[in-house]
C-alpha cells in the first residue's frame, strides 16, 4: 500500500519532468539529420498518415501521455510541423483508448514507467562513452528515462489518492459531479488509463451505473490533457500552439460526448454490447472516433486559428529592413549596409563567447559599428547566439536578392554582392566556433596540465584577435583599408602554423596523447578557419570588390599550410 500523498516527491518528479523535456529536445536536435527528418515527413505527410501515426504509436506504447510528449518535443526541435503535429495527438487520443480494451478484457495494465531504469542507465553510459551518434542517441535514452521516471514519481506520490478513494461514495452522484471527479484524478494521477481503471473496478463492483462510468471516462479524457500542459509550460511558442490545440480537441470533443451521452450509450447498446465492462470501453473508444472524424478535416484551419491565438514571437532578427521598402534603393542599401554589420559584430561576439569564461571586450571600438544592446538584454548564450545569426543571414540574403532584382544601377548591385559575401563569411566564421566550442569547454574542464597549457594558449591567441579587430577602428569614422587588414590575416596564418608547431613538438615528446592529438590539430584548425572568415567578412564589408578579391588571393600563399596540417591528421 503506498503511504500518504507525498509533496517532495511530487515536486521532484515534475522537476525531472521539465529537465528531461529539455534533455529530450536537445537530443532531438543532435539527431536531426536528414534521415530523420525524411522519416518524420513521410510518418506525417498528411493529416491521414500522421493521425496513423499517433495512434499506432500510442497503441504501442500505450500512453498519450507520452506521445504527446514527444510531439512537443519534435515540435521544439523543428520537425514537425503544427498540422502535423496535431493529427498525432488527434490519433493518440483514440490509440489510448486500447488500454481500456487490454484491461477489460484481461484485467492487465501495460506499465511502461518499467523502462525508466534501463533507459537511464543505458543512455547514460552511451552519453559518457559513445561518439557523435551514438552519443546522442544516449542522450535521447537517458532523457526519455528521466521523462518515464519524472511520470513514475509524480504517479507514486499521488498513489494513495486512488487507495484511499472509497468507490461507494461515487454512487448516487449527478454526470457532471462523474466528470469532474474524472478530471481531477487523471489531472493528478497524470494517468487517464488509470482512472478508467478505478472507474472499470466500480462499475465491475455495481457501485456506479454505466453513465456515470461514461462520464468519468469523458472527464478522464480531459483531465490527462495536463501532461501536455506541464510540458510546454516554459516551451516556444509552437510549442504551447500544441498543447493548446490538444486541450481544445478534447474540450470540444469532450463537451460533445457529455451531451450526447445517452444516445452514444444506445448507439453501444444498438451494436449488441451488453457487458458493462465493454460498454464503457466501447464508449470511450467511440466518442474519441467521433472526435477525430470531426477534427481530422479541419487540422489545417485549426493550426491557422491556433497561429492566431497563440502568436509566436516576433522571430525577425533585422532591425532596419523591415523598415525600407526595396523598391527605394538608396534607403534600402543604407539598411542592408547596418544589417550586415550587425551580422559580423555577432560572429565577433559568438568568437568571444565560444570560450568560458567568455573573453572580455578589449578597450577601442569594434570592427564594425554595433548597436546590439548591451547589458542582461543582450544575446549572451551562445547557442541562441548562433541561432539569431542563422536568421538574420537568411533574412538579409532574402531582401538583397529581391532589392538586386528590382534594381538595375551597377553600384547599387556591386554593393549588395559585397554584402552579401560579407554576411556570408561571417555566418562560416560564427560556424566554425560552434564546430569547435565543446573542445574548447572541454580543454577548459581538463585537470591535465598539458591540455591545460593548449587551452590558454587558444584563448590568448583570441584574444590577441579581437584586440587586432578592435584596434581597426581608432575612430568612429575610420574605414580599415587593406594595409590594416592584410597584417591581421597574416597574424592570423603565423599563429596557426606556431599553434601546430607546438602540437607537432608535444607529439615527439610523447606529452600528448592520440586522442588529444586529434582534438588538437582540429581546434587548431577551425581556430584558423573563424579568425580568416571574419578578416574576409571585414574586407568584403570594408574593402572594394578588387580590394577584397586580393585579401582571399593572400590566403592562397598560406593554404597550404591549413591543407597540410588537416592532411597529417
């Protein structure tokens, strides 16, 4: 018998719960390649296939519970789209209705919280030990056994409430005091299959009639929908468009079986089911049909509706062009010009946060001019960092190419070339950094002294960088030329070929092992490659086109030394 209801339990199980949803996502992120993704879109091409979808992976797992989870999280990662999604937790709702079944037919109850222990220690191991895939396959382990583990303890502190709720007192009660107790006990035990298993032994026991049975089963259906909530609680906006496209689902549909329930129950009587036990499966799995055949030809102009009423925030990253129309060129220039700009300042500043702790702006100016608010509201996490620098890139290229096709002055179309090749640099250099930063955090962590000595040395060598950039630019108005540029690619291209001197000396002396090694030479290499891009941003940005084209033409003398070192890895 479980003990009383249990608060801590409660409390660290929904922390669990929230850190295993991101944990989740995360991994689906890592994993998203293009098998995936292909996978995802042929599970859930239309709304027929991805209504397929959730009932047949709910009717394998056998909780809603937790595919509605999974949509949330694939939702988060950007797999899925709204429509989509919704047909998945339209066809979960009827696929969890096979509990029922399973239950009154052998009075068993699948419990797949059994799988929280394996998958945590599995996925575990994977995340410690495995590489690239495997890793994140681990992770996706360990995060659904967190997730079941999280449900298990939010379940089992809860437990007592189904063993101390006397079932005698459920008789005599009017349908809509039936559906409300229905919504309060799944709502708390996170289990609607578990409340139609209190409601199948009252009913089995002739404590309560068949339609007060039916309305519990009606207020169960809604009352489980609180998972979903829980879970996009603090998710994206797509994410709450989910969870309340769910809740409406089975408000309406809810609300619908309530007030057709007695001729729902003479349509169960009508198909010549006469068991008690049956009837009221029979019933749930029939309103949750009629729900998804009502639903399932509106999941388009419901994902609009639910776009509207649950907006995402504004995910433009431009700040100027949304003010310009192409159509005036001169104005539109200036705007793609201060865009640009912005672009390369956040590649400077993802270089300076790739480290940890993250490198201090040296005294000067900037490179380029930047007017990215300072303070707790600018972008300090790096991975949001990056992602905004994707946007922004991909919005700028996007007006640049619709200004250029409305234009036909030379000048004008030059310009947007050379923006546009600055823009682009300084998305490479932004990349490499990212390519390379769980090294660099990792070197960071590393009680070994040698990775240690290496770690300092890449984060001096930044730091002699950006000072190189900052000191560009001694005045507002100066415009670097490529006398001042020139220096800083070269410095760039002799601390690359020092860096892998060093690595090469440390090999002989055996200070270094094969495994570091590697890490090493690749730092060291994408080290070179994000300082290089963003000189080439500078030059394309500052430099005319001729200008520009002879700063890349110097890297020619030097390429050499990047394809040598990556060919003696």
């Amino acid at each position: 018998m479980s003990g009383p209801f249990d608060y801590w339990e409660l409390l660290a199980g929904i922390g669990l719960f929230l850190f295993a949803m991101q944990q989740l996502e995360a991994a689906l992120q890592l994993l998203a390649g293009r098998s995936l993704a292909g996978f995802l879109r042929r599970a859930t091409g239309n709304r027929f296939r991805a209504v397929g979808a959730g009932l047949l992976a709910t009717a394998l797992l056998q909780s809603s519970s937790i595919v509605a989870l999974m949509v949330l999280a694939f939702v988060g990662a950007g797999l899925l789209a709204l429509p989509a999604a919704l047909g998945v937790v339209v066809g979960s709702n009827l696929g969890t209705t096979l509990t029922g079944w399973a239950v009154a037919t052998v009075g068993f109850k699948v419990d797949i919280d059994a799988a929280a222990l394996p998958l945590i220690g599995g996925g575990a191991l994977l995340l410690l030990w495995g590489r690239g895939r495997w890793m994140a396959l681990g992770q996706l382990g360990f995060a659904m056994g967190l997730l079941l583990l999280g449900l298990d303890l939010m379940k089992s502190s809860t437990g007592a409430l189904t063993e101390i709720i006397d079932t005698r007192t459920l008789a005599g009660l009017a349908l809509w005091q039936y559906a409300c107790f229905g919504i309060v006990v799944a709502g708390v035990i996170q289990s609607s299959s578990a409340t139609m298993m209190i409601t199948l032994a009252a009913l089995n026991a002739d404590l309560i009639a068949l339609p007060g049975a039916a309305a519990i089963a009606i207020g169960a259906d809604l009352g489980t929908t609180t998972t979903v909530v829980l879970g996009a609680a603090r998710g994206s906006a797509y994410k709450r468009q989910v969870a309340a496209g769910h809740v409406v689902f089975n408000l309406t549909t809810d609300a619908l079986a309530f007030v057709a329930l007695a001729p729902l129950l003479a349509l169960v009587a009508a198909m010549g089911i006469t068991d008690p036990l049956y009837s009221l499966v029979a019933f749930h799995s029939l309103f949750n049909l009629f729900g998804l055949l009502l639903f399932v030809p509106l999941l388009n102009p419901f994902a609009a509706w639910l776009a509207r009423k649950f907006p995402a925030a504004d995910m433009h990253e431009t700040r100027y062009l949304t003010e310009v129309r192409p159509g005036v060129a001169a104005v539109a220039l200036e705007a793609v010009e201060k865009e640009s700009a912005r672009a390369i300042a956040r590649a400077l500043r993802c270089q300076m946060l790739a480290f940890e702790p993250p490198l201090p702006p040296p005294p000067g100016l900037p490179p380029v001019a930047d007017d990215e608010p300072a303070g707790p509201r600018a972008k300090q996490d790096f991975a949001k960092l990056y992602e905004a620098s994707k946007v922004l890139e991909g919005e700028i290229l996007e007006f640049t190419i619709r200004l250029q096709a409305e234009t036909a002055e030379t000048a004008v179309t030059a310009r947007l070339n050379a923006l546009r090749s600055a823009v682009r640099r300084s998305l490479h250099a932004a990349k490499a950094i990212k390519d390379i930063r769980h090294n660099l955090v990792e070197m960071a962590a590393s009680p070994d002294p040698q990775v240690s000595r290496h770690t300092e040395r890449c984060r001096q060598a930044m730091q002699r960088f950006v000072a190189d950039l900052f000191a560009l630019r001694p005045e507002p108005a100066t415009v670097p030329g490529i006398e001042s540029l020139a220096p800083v690619l070269q410095s760039v291209y002799a601390d690359y070929e020092a860096f892998n001197a060093e690595i090469y000396a440390d090999v002989r002396d055996s200070v270094v092992g094969e495994r570091q090694v590697s890490s090493l030479l690749n730092v060291a290499r994408e080290l070179l490659r994000t300082r290089e891009s963003l000189v080439f941003a500078l030059a394309h940005y500052y430099l005319s086109p001729a200008d520009a084209q002879v700063l890349e033409r110097l890297s020619l003398g030097s390429a050499h030394v990047a394809l040598g070192g990556a060919a003696s890895t």
